[in-house]
C-alpha cells in the first residue's frame, strides 16, 4: 500500500499556544489549502506519484475531521476517524500559552524541553507514548486483508503523528524528525510493501507528478 500523509489545513488562535488534543477550529485559509490539495490530486489522477486514495483515514479531532471532509467531498469516498492518529496529548499544558506554562510550571518545562522523547508533560504523553500508539495504528492496518500494492490511503492528522510515523517506519531519529518541516495543508508519500517502506516525496503542497507520465 502507499500513505498520503497530510497534515491538517491551519488551525484559528493557536499561535504561542501548547496544541495537542485541544479542539480547535480549522481556519478558512487552512480549509481552502486542503481543498487545493485534494482538487490538484485529483485533477491529475493516476499521473500522481500517488494515485488518488481509496481510503480516507482521519484524526478524530475537529481540525484534521474538516479536512478529511475537503478530501471526502472531492473523491466521494467516506472518512473513516481514528482517535489514535490523535496529536501527542499534552495532559495539563494542552491549550495553554508557552508563556503560561513557563510561568506556572516552568521547572517541569525546562525538564521537558531537554528530555520530551521519553519525558511526559503532566498527565500527557511523551514522544515515545505517541510513537507506540501509531505504530499499534500501523500495524494493524498493515495486516488488513486485500489492499493492494498500488492503493493509497489518505491520513489526515497532526504534525506530531506524521514526525512519529516517519520516525517508526524509515528509521528517523526524533530529533531529525522535528528538524524538518511539517507544514499545514501538505503531503509527505511512503510506499509500503513486503516489508520495506520508501520515503517518496516530503511535505509537499501538492502530490508530484511521476516524472515518465
């Protein structure tokens, strides 16, 4: 199988803010960049390094649901939510201003800031946590019976997830993972088959086109 990996269109008032499982709004520009996305992808169908998807897998959350939704109204496929491809739960800072949380627990940060592989925010989840958690996801799409070598399926998620799984699945170190961007309203491609998966294109704004169509 190949994934689409996109992360949701741009979210309203989350600048300066710890975002994780908090609901928030997916803003206007966020939502017309997806549907760019998708109108793009499907115009140029199977030329796409990816062919159009034949499943719609999303987070559970409002911003990455409306999204998917962009997808779903183009392709006239349904979106099937997966509350573990939930951004990394920040527990007690989730929705909090950086400024906040300095303020108020600024000792437990600093801790965080130097360990957030394996350190949990209070009552939230480390790095580590969320790679488990999409990797249980993973597998146990891996193992569906009948998809097929050359079906994408579309996951729209959260930035954090997307680092997570490129982390699990080519061997990314974390802190590679959080060196490179991964932008609102794009897509990064992996091909995934007899146990091997290949990075095909990152963090792109549209899905390329295959360089012999």
């Amino acid at each position: 199988m190949r994934l689409a990996l996109i992360r949701h269109g741009a979210a309203s008032d989350t600048a300066g803010r710890c975002i994780g499982h908090t609901g928030v709004a997916i803003s206007p520009a966020g939502l017309a960049a997806v549907k760019r996305l998708a109108s793009d992808w499907f115009a140029v169908g199977r030329r796409a390094m990816l062919a159009p998807p034949a499943r719609i897998i999303a987070s559970d959350l409002a911003r990455a649901r409306a999204s998917a939704g962009e997808l779903a109204a183009v392709s006239q496929l349904s979106v099937e939510v997966e509350a573990r491809l939930r951004e990394i739960d920040f527990g007690r800072w989730d929705g909090a201003s950086l400024q906040e949380i300095k303020r108020n627990d600024g000792g437990r940060l600093a801790i965080w800031t130097d360990e957030w592989v394996r350190r949990r925010p209070p009552g939230g989840e480390s790095f580590s946590d969320l790679q488990r958690r999409v990797e249980c996801w993973y597998e146990e799409l891996r193992r569906t019976p009948g998809v097929a070598d050359d079906e994408t399926i579309a996951v729209v998620t959260h930035a954090g997830v997307v680092r997570a799984l490129l982390c699990n699945l080519i061997g990314w170190r974390p802190a590679q993972a959080f060196e490179t961007r991964i932008d609102p309203a794009h897509v990064s491609g992996l091909s995934c088959r007899s146990g091997r998966v290949e990075l095909l294109f990152l963090n792109a704004h549209r899905v390329p086109i295959c360089e012999d169509s």
